[in-house]
C-alpha cells in the first residue's frame, strides 16, 4: 500500500487523479444541492395544489 501512494506521489498520474477527484466533488455537492433544493420545492408546490383541490 506504501509503495503505491509513494507512487502517486512521485509521477504525474497521480496528480491528475487528485484533479479528476477534486472536480467530481465539487460536481457531485452540486447536483445534490440542487436536488435538494427541487425536491423541498417540489414538495411545496404539490402540497399547495393538494391543499388547493380540497
């Protein structure tokens, strides 16, 4: 285990793994913040229609 993350460390390829990983962060605290964010809002609006048709 050593041996492979002196590995990454020495050569380039490691450091484009770190860039890769770091970018699908901060994609994926994206597409769940807005998920989240549609959900909350869809959840009012179905609501409100609901409480609409009673």
């Amino acid at each position: 285990m050593s041996e492979f993350v002196r590995r990454l460390w020495v050569e380039d390829g490691g450091q484009d793994i770190a860039e890769y990983a770091v970018m699908l962060a901060v994609i994926l605290v994206l597409v769940v913040g807005t998920i989240r964010l549609i959900g909350s809002n869809a959840n009012n609006v179905f609501s409100n229609t609901a409480s609409a048709i009673q």
